[in-house]
C-alpha cells in the first residue's frame, strides 16, 4: 500500500468523535459535527520530522502545492508573498545551520521558505514612477506576514492530503540577514518560516498532539476567560502525558510558554527582529 493510501485508509478508520479526542487530547472535546475528508486531514494534522531523504516527490507536485498556496484569500487580491523552493542539498545544509542546525531540514526532500515579500509592490511603484507611500507602515509588513501564513497553511493541508508530511520551520527567524543572503532576497522580502515536505518515516511514529480546549481559545460574542486556570492545568496534564508518550519527558504547555516567552534568552536572537528588519528595508512607521 502506497504512503497516500495508508493515510487515507488511517483517517477513514478513525471516527470524527475519535479525531477530535485525539486533537484535544480528551480534555473536553467538542461533540462531533459536520465531517468530511478535507476536516479529517485538518484534524490528523501533526508535525513530521522524520522522513524517507531517497524518495523524491512526484513530478508536479511542487506546482500543485503552490497552486493550492495561490487559492488562499489575501488581503485586498495584493498577494504580497513569494515561496522559495529549495531541493540542494548544499543549500538545504546551509539553511539548517542558520535555522538551529535542526536535520530535517536536509532530510526532506523540498524546503518551502515563505516569504513577506514586500518587494514587488515597490517595483511595481518604480515601473509607474509612483513612490509607494504606504510600503514602510508595519501594516504593510503585517499583510505580508499574513499573507505567507494563508499561503502556506493551504500548501501543507494540499501536502498532507497527498500522504506528505510537514512541519514548519519558525527558527527560519533566528537569523533572518543570513536567510535573506544565501537565498538572494530583495530589500522588503524576508523569510518568515519555512516548511519541510517530503515523505514521512513509516519507521517513526508521530502522534496528533494535543491543542488548548475550545473553551480557552472560543470566545462567544465577547472575549471571556472564565475557570482558565483549571482549563490550562487540565491541558498541562495532558500535554505532559503526550510527552511522556512519545519520549518527550514530561513537558506540560506552561513550562514552555515560561521558557519559550519568559525570557529574552528562549528568543533566540529574535530579540533583535525590528533592527534586523529595518536593516532589509522594512520601514516598521
């Protein structure tokens, strides 16, 4: 059985109440609703880093992932990203040093670096002789991080669809100049992820893991937080025990955010982001 089929017939046999439980790691899981396969692959979604480095991705498929990249919405049809396709393994190499040296990035036979790509709007200011007085406001920088997000996010729900595994590459932002220079980005262009694609290790099992419940990121007409304590500590057990699953320790969701957010130091030079930015010409008024 081919990697797409075994996905396919995975997904089939688990029920949407039994996907959802997954997904919240039965801390209060909604009651099933609506179902159909694009929400089954929505909900098997998880991170692979594990994957087949020999077997290369179907002719067309790149072109197809980018094509459903392309569908996303955007903001006011500007489209202002780009995607870089990376497939050297010289390059690739070079990208996971600057990316916290994680392997997968060279394991996987296509990286997807997206790209807030603010740089075409001004060409085409320069073309018509326009200054394009709205390009240095953070708003247009936001549009372009949006944007990519929308972009890729369609890529890897296209990716998964076809039995591929994903997993994105934040780190991408540890050193964003360097990024930029070895993929030969214009002035307001910068890497905001990447994303790792290829076949995932039949030999390395990966699991959904779990998300906050709704009842702490669905806020019905008015924001409201009540009983989050209990709700987050809930979550943190079934988080810790996701870990301890899956060889992780006994990491738990508010150790990380402490360690991840609570210092400068769990940053990872991204500290530094806005004088970086200006540096690549974004004008962040």
């Amino acid at each position: 059985m081919s990697a797409t089929a075994a996905a396919a017939a995975t997904a089939t046999a688990e029920s949407i109440a039994d996907l959802l439980s997954a997904r919240y790691g039965a801390v209060d899981p909604p009651a099933p609703g609506p179902s159909n396969e694009v929400i089954r692959t929505l909900l098997n979604h998880r991170s692979v880093r594990s994957f087949l480095p020999d077997r290369p991705l179907p002719p067309g498929t790149l072109e197809t992932l980018i094509a459903a990249a392309s569908s996303a919405s955007t903001s006011s049809n500007l489209q202002t990203w780009s995607v870089v396709a990376v497939e050297d393994p010289e390059r690739k190499a070079r990208l996971s040093v600057l990316a916290a040296n994680q392997k997968f990035i060279r394991d996987a036979p296509l990286l997807l670096v997206w790209i807030a790509d603010l740089s075409r709007l001004e060409r085409v200011g320069e073309a018509r002789g326009q200054e394009m007085e709205g390009l240095p406001y953070l708003e247009a920088f936001v549009l372009g991080v949006v944007d990519a997000a929308l972009a890729a996010q369609n890529a890897v729900t296209a990716a998964e669809s076809l039995g591929l595994g994903c997993v994105y590459i934040g780190a991408m932002r540890n050193k964003p100049a360097e990024v930029a220079a070895e993929l030969k980005l214009p002035p307001n262009a910068m890497a905001v992820f990447g994303v790792s694609v290829g076949y995932p290790d039949p030999d390395v099992r990966t699991e959904v893991k779990p998300r906050l419940p709704l009842s702490l990121v669905l806020h019905r007409e008015t924001y409201g937080a009540p009983a989050e304590a209990e709700a987050i500590a809930r979550y943190d057990a079934a988080l810790a025990e996701f870990s301890r699953r899956n060889g992780m320790g006994d990491t738990a969701w508010t150790p990380r955010v402490l360690s991840r957010i609570g210092t400068l130091a769990g940053l990872s030079g991204r500290d530094k982001m806005r004088e970086v930015l200006t540096a690549m010409g974004f004008g962040l008024r």
